[in-house]
C-alpha cells in the first residue's frame, strides 16, 4: 500500500504545525504544504501582537480554552527546545474606575476554571509596584503570560518539515479544489509566473485564514461562516519612551463591545506596540486605506450578517474609525492607561488583519471552528489566541482529518 498523501494549504504558524504534526502521526505520509505567499508567516503569523495568551477570558470547557491551555505550554516548551524567544513578561488587566474593578472578579474566576497559573487580583499600590506608569483603581495579573517569536516558530516547524522529507512550496495560490471519484482531492493552483501546479492528494487541510470561507466552500462545504476583513492599526514607542510599561498592559474587557481596544505590548524584538483598534478592512488583504478590493466589498455589503453586525455596532465602527484617521485621538485611548504618553512619543506601526468569521445573525463566532467535507479539512475561524493555540490546534486538527474523534 502507498504511503497517504496530505497537503496543508496555508503557510502560517497552524498550517506548518498542522504538517508537522501529520509527519509524527502518520509516519510514512507524503506532507506538502503550499503557501501562496514568497516567505512564510506573511499574513496573521507574521502581523499579530506577539503575545502568547495564558488563556484569562475564554469560555471554560470551549475549544478555544482547552485549545489555548495545552498550545502555550506545548509552545514554551518548543521555544525553549530549538532556542526561540519566548519570554514571561506578564500582563496586567488595568481597571480604571469602579465598574471595571466589578468585571474583574467574572475573569478571574474564568482564568482559573481554565487552569491559567498565578492569576491574582492586585490593587492600586501593588498594580503601581508592577507598572509604576500605570493609572488604574485595580488590576489583575497573569503573571505567566508572555511574548514570542511566532515567525521564528513557523520557520523552525518548516525546517522540520522538509528534514523529514516533506515538502514547502512558496508562491503557488490555489485557484480551486476539487474532490476526485477516488475520494481523493485535487487541487488546483497557480504559481507566481502563471504556470499550473495542480496535484491529486488523499486528504488535504485548509489553512488560510482570510479565504478559509471561499476555499472551504469550493470543496463543497457552507458558505456561512463568511470571512469579514478587520483591520488592526499599531503606533510604536520611540525607543526613550519604552520604559513606560515593563510588560503586557490591556484594558478590562467591555461585554457591549465586539473587540478589546488599545492596549500596549512590549514585543521580544524591543519593539512596543499601542493598539490596535479595529476597522473595516477595504480588501481581505487591506493592511492600508488604499488597498481596496471591490469584490472583497460587494461580498462584505451584500451579506445579511455584516449588516445585522453594522447595525448593532456603528458607533462603535465611527469611533474606530475616527482613531484610524486621528493619531491624537488613537493615542488619547492609550493615554487612559499611561498617562504620561504624548503625541510626539509614537511613530507609526504595522498593521495586521483579523480574519473573522461571522454568521449570518450577525454574531461574531467566538470560538475556533472546524468543518469536515470529506477528505477535506477546514479551520474556518482562527481568532486569537490561535498562534498561542497553534500546536494544540494542529493536533486538533489531525485527529479530525484522521478521523480520532469527531469533535470539529
């Protein structure tokens, strides 16, 4: 018999632990992974906050907090294994007046539900002996919660891959899928000379983040959950200024609002991120105002739950908004939580995009979400903490494709 065959579409930190994670399974598969990109880690990877999670919010007993868990701790100790930065800097959650002091208790006892080390309360003379910078009426630390170098992860998981004989193939975007009379799957793709690179596989697992719908639907699968595009803007300290936080510093989480707000993060390359906010990307790939895709926008207008969603939240879309267009209000949110920050303090950032899936009520989907059509595999929504989660994930994943358990 001949060893199975598998592609993993999708060159981010899940999909290369995805392939990683078969080749240990399954120890005579035949692992190709394509990327559509020319480096890895271009997209979600390579444009998140870098912050490892230890899992303080999430729902207990969902995929997303047994997901997190496990992944941080496979995580560190990959890190530690092949020399990747990983660092415990902590993070603080800063209550600025009575009502955030109130939600704090819901999230400790969540953090805790979930296993997360070391979380405590703290007030305002112990959130000052742990963020000197810091306002805020109380606090809650998480102090295991850190930073890494997801990029340097997915790179090391790719090098691993082809030691063992697998294959990563850059520049070849897929255009179609198709499942064959065997119940294999052939698919379909492009590479960046325009050349065909088709290939028949036994089982394949999608990847791919912002096309996870499109993607996931052309092999047969729903077309709800759809992808809507959010963008996350950065400003970055000037290096004098990197002092003012000694690690992970975020607000307390509002229910009435669908995203976090602006919090600063120390990243492992000295680098200190505020942001981001979050606004309606122009393209799935929109990193800027100018990058705009009309069919990414008549998908985006046309669905029913993008404008049940827009309804409900449109004052919070012109706020957002607002802060895009306005460096000085952008950082007078930060400024809420470090007082001493100015204007003149920050300098522009990256941006990253946020593929999230949202159903056609309207409602963001929450947790991680997978779909079987098939030989093939789909994780079509990934929000955070998905790098954290990624080792955990991908073993998710596989027993899925494998058929070990039928928990998608």
């Amino acid at each position: 018999m001949s060893a199975q065959s598998y592609a993993v579409m999708g060159g981010g930190i899940i999909g290369l632990a995805v392939a990683a994670r078969l080749q240990e399974v399954v120890t005579d598969a035949s692992v190709t992974v394509w990327e559509k990109e020319d480096t890895l880690a271009s997209h979600q990877t390579g444009r998140n906050s870098g912050v490892a999670h230890a899992g303080l919010y999430y729902e207990p007993g969902s995929l997303k907090a047994r997901l997190c868990r496990r992944g941080v701790g496979m995580l560190r100790e990959f890190c530690q294994e092949h020399d990747i930065a990983y660092d415990e800097i902590g993070k603080v959650l800063v209550a600025l007046d009575e009502q955030d002091r109130s939600r704090l208790g819901a999230i400790e006892e969540r953090a805790l539900a979930n296993g997360v080390p070391g979380v405590r309360r703290i007030d305002r003379a112990e959130l000052l002996e742990i963020e000197p910078h810091v306002a805020g009426v109380a606090g809650l630390h998480s102090p295991t919660t850190a930073i890494v170098d997801f990029p340097g992860v997915t790179r090391e998981l790719a090098r691993q891959v082809e030691l063992r004989g697998g294959k990563v193939h850059c520049g070849i975007t897929a255009t179609d899928i198709d499942l064959d009379s065997t119940g294999g799957v052939v698919l379909h793709g492009t590479d960046r000379d325009g050349t065909s690179r088709d290939g028949r596989f036994d089982k394949v697992v999608l990847c791919v983040g912002l096309f996870s719908d499109r993607l996931a639907e052309r092999a047969g699968d729903e077309a709800e959950p759809r992808i809507v595009p959010f963008r996350g803007e950065y400003l970055l300290l000037r290096p004098e200024k990197r002092s003012l936080v000694n690690g992970l510093v975020y607000p307390v989480p509002d229910p009435r609002y669908p995203f976090l707000g602006v919090h600063l993060t120390p990243r492992v390359d000295g680098e200190v991120m505020v942001g981001p906010n979050a606004v309606l990307a122009l393209a799935r790939e929109g990193y800027r105002w100018g990058d705009v895709s009309m069919r990414d926008l008549r998908e985006i207008a046309g669905s029913p739950g993008f404008r049940r969603f827009a309804r409900k939240h449109w004052r919070t879309g012109v706020a957002e908004m607002a802060g895009s267009l306005s460096r000085r209000r952008f950082v007078a949110a930060a400024r809420r939580y470090v007082p001493e920050l100015r204007v003149d303090d920050v300098v522009p950032g990256p941006s990253g995009i946020r593929a999230q899936a949202m159903d056609s009520s309207g409602n963001l989907v929450d947790d991680f979400r997978i779909s079987v059509r098939g030989p093939v595999v789909a994780l079509r929504n990934a929000p955070s903490p998905a790098a954290t989660s990624s080792l955990a994930i991908a073993e998710h994943l596989v027993d899925v494709a494998l058929g070990r358990t039928s928990d998608a």
